[in-house]
C-alpha cells in the first residue's frame, strides 16, 4: 500500500511548479494524522489508565488506531479510482514507441546501482527517516516529557502548536521549491535545522545549570517565558522539518522523470517500492535503537514513566534520541547534495526533453 500510494502521488502530475504542491499536501497530511493521535493518546485514553503506558492501554490504542486507518486505507482507494488506469502507467522507451510498462528484477536492481541520484536521495530520505522514527518512540517522547519536563500536557501543547502552525511551511516549502528545486532547499534547510537543533539543546542546558540541576528542565511544565521559548523553537523545528518533507516527496518525483529521461523507462513504483523496501529495514532498527538507549540509563525491566528521576545520563540519552540523531541525518543531507545533480535547471531540461519524445511518439502512432 505505501509503494502504491506513493508511486499516484507521482503521477498525478509532472509539472514541476505543481508537483511541490502535491508533495505539501502530502506532507501536511503526514504531519497531522500522528498529531490527531497524539492528542487522542494524551487527552483521551491515558486518563483512563492513570497517565501510565500498560497492555490495556496499549491494547485499546490499536483498536483506535486500526479503526483510523481503515478510514484512511478506504478513503485512499476512492480516491485514486481516475488516475489508476493503465494509460497512466504506460511508458515510451529512447525509441518513442509507447509499451505497456513491465518490470524485471534486473530493472530494480539498475535503479540503485546505475543511478547515483537516487543513491543520493536515499541517503537523505532514509537518514531522516530513520532520525524521525527514532525520536517518535513512545519511550523517547516519556523520556522528554515526561521524565525531564515532567508534564505530558506541557509537550503536547507544544507540539500541538508547532504542528498547527508548522502547516504554514510547509506551504512555503512548495513555493520554495517550485521557485529553487528540491536539491538547494534541502541543502539550505538542513543548515536551518542543526541551527535550531543546536540552539534547542543549548536552551535546555541553560535550565539544568540555573535550575539546579537537570530538575530545571521542570520550568517547561509551568507554561512560563521557558516554555514560550521552547514552543517558538518547537515550531522552527516542526516547519524545518516539513520543508525538508516537501523537498523529498519532490525529489522522489523528479528521480522518477529522471529516470525516464536516463534509460527510457517510466518506474514509478520501481522507485517507490524500492525506497519503501530499504526505508523499512532501516527504520525497522529505529525502536530497537530506542530500547537500547534507555537500557543503557537503567530502563531494563519498565519503560520511562511519568515522575521518574530525571537524571544526566537520561538527559544527554533523551538529547541524543531527540536531536543528536537528527543532526547526523541532517548533514547526510548536506553530503548527499554535492553528489546529488537534478538541480531545478537540471530538471527544466528533463522536463523539455520528456516532452519531446512524447510528440514524437503522438506523430508515430498517427503516421500508424
């Protein structure tokens, strides 16, 4: 299901002033369903256990969450019913005669050793990927708010805000790539965000050293000026990320006509299913990282709850989990940028030349 929907994301469009759109929505949907189950696991079934994370509390949350998806998994296959014909998947080869578009393991394989793009793009989606999934644990979000901040309602509140508000990049982000390519935002923002990371983590320390103690960090829970700077940083970093988002759901369509261009071959799903297998093993390792993490500060035989002893080996474990790993994932970015080639004038000219063999193959089949 996730190579399909995302290889209809890609088809839907190939203009390029359209397609970072595309991806902002996409992006603002990704953001805000995990935002809405959030708050429904904080404000809604917590409660009923007590504020702590056990198996019936766990057991009622996947009933929640599998009715959700179900909607969504429904909602999804009514809605690409126009786009998800076979005229749409057709492909036309270097020789301009359209064919019915068939993959061999062979072609799957050539995507990921003969196209350094796409290695490139791999590198910096799965980086994050793997960051976000990490730092997305149930374990690493108690670790935050509720061992050191000590206050559920305090981080929620601030994530609701930066999700809300982060919507607003999001949208920039498409304007923004639409106007520079996805290959100099993705640079630009993953500086923005080890700017922010490092600020955030800076600000934290500052409350341990004139709060006494790692205890200081508890000054977010009182929603005073420390919180207010807190959320403000929050949503810098929330919308960073969204841009970056954006930037990849972009990218991932410009490799797909760059494809097209390089070998003649139309793969989206080839794309989408081979980045979705790899993203899956690599993020696979995201919760067992978690787990070994707060092993390493004494959780062996429970989990972070609320009111635990905050200490500054949890600190700096909850400071890895929650931005450490990011900033690595950001300066892949960075790396992967100076080997990555499909710049905005880059893909004018894929574009352009796409477009040609599609009248070629219009006169041929006429000429027919």
């Amino acid at each position: 299901f996730t190579t399909s929907s995302g290889t209809i994301a890609i088809v839907i469009t190939n203009d390029p002033t359209q397609r970072p759109m595309t991806s902002m929505i996409s992006t603002i949907f990704s953001y805000t369903v995990p935002l809405i189950c959030t708050n429904l696991i904080t404000f809604v079934i917590l409660p009923k256990y007590d504020m702590i994370y056990n198996i019936d509390m766990l057991s009622e949350t996947m009933i929640w969450f599998s009715v959700i998806s179900l909607v969504f998994v429904l909602t999804c296959c009514w809605g690409v019913r126009k786009v998800d014909v076979h005229e749409t998947f057709a492909k036309i080869p270097k020789n301009n005669q359209e064919t019915e578009s068939k993959t061999s393991l062979k072609d799957m394989w050539s995507v990921i050793k003969d196209n350094r793009n796409v290695q490139m793009y791999m590198l910096t989606t799965i980086s994050d990927r793997f960051a976000q999934q990490t730092m997305s644990q149930s374990v690493v979000n108690n670790l935050l708010g509720g061992v050191l901040i000590g206050s559920y309602a305090a981080t929620t509140t601030a994530n609701n805000f930066s999700q809300i508000i982060g919507v607003a990049f999001a949208f920039l982000g498409g304007v923004l790539i639409a106007k520079y390519g996805a290959k100099k935002i993705t640079t630009q923002w993953s500086w923005l965000n080890i700017l922010s990371a490092a600020v955030t983590v800076a600000m934290f320390v500052i409350l341990c050293m004139t709060g006494g103690g790692v205890d200081g960090m508890k000054q977010l829970s009182a929603f005073g000026l420390p919180f207010v700077i807190y959320v403000i940083l929050n949503i810098f970093k929330t919308g960073a990320n969204m841009v970056l988002t954006t930037a990849g759901g972009a990218m991932k369509a410009d490799l797909v006509d760059y494809e097209y261009e390089r070998s003649g071959n139309y793969f989206p799903a080839v794309l989408t299913g081979v980045y979705s297998f790899v993203d899956k093993i690599v993020t696979s390792f995201a919760s067992a990282l978690a787990m070994v993490c707060i092993a390493l500060v004494g959780y062996t035989a429970t989990v972070p709850q609320l009111g635990d002893q905050a200490t500054w080996p949890i600190f700096w474990i909850a400071m890895f989990l929650n931005f450490g790993l990011a900033v690595i994932g950001w300066l892949c970015n960075v790396v992967a940028m100076k080997f990555y080639t499909l710049d905005r004038e880059r893909m004018i000219h894929v574009q352009k030349t796409l477009n040609e063999r599609k009248e070629a193959a219009k006169m041929s089949a006429k000429k027919q």
